[in-house]
C-alpha cells in the first residue's frame, strides 16, 4: 500500500449495466461512490483534492481492499460565489 492506485471514473450507472471494478461515480458536489476490485460499492467520506488524490487511504468496509487512490477524470465542483 506505498503508491496510488489510479481508480477510472464510471460514467453511467443504470440497473443491468456491468459495474467497473474498481471504479468511482460522481454522485454531486465532492461525494463520491466508490467500488473496489472485490464489487464492494461504498460512499468515499473523505478529503478529495483538486487533482482527485484521496485522503486518508480508501479502506473497503467489507473485505481487505486498502489503498491510496487518485480518482481519475476528477473535476472539483465549483463553490457557490
């Protein structure tokens, strides 16, 4: 667990359609549903940077996954002026 996993972003979740493991969905502002490579989906509650480095590392609640990761193709929402 020393280096960053790079995680691609899913772009379409729709019932029937296969989900990318792993992979990260942009569910509004900076929340974020992650699944790890075990199909695991969860809420990432975490610190997102404006280049997608996650902090602290992403820990599957339900298996062994533990890794730092970059959410690729992250854009940070905008703040309200």
């Amino acid at each position: 667990m020393s280096e960053q996993v790079h995680i691609p972003k899913r772009e379409n979740v729709r019932a029937g359609v296969p989900i990318p493991m792993p992979s990260w969905y942009h569910m509004g502002g900076r929340s974020v549903l992650m699944t790890c490579v075990n199909g695991h989906s969860h809420r990432l509650d975490h610190t997102i940077d404006d280049n997608g480095g996650v902090r602290p590392s992403v820990q599957c609640p339900n298996c062994d996954y533990h890794e730092f990761v970059i959410l690729d193709g992250w854009v940070p929402p905008t703040e309200p002026a």
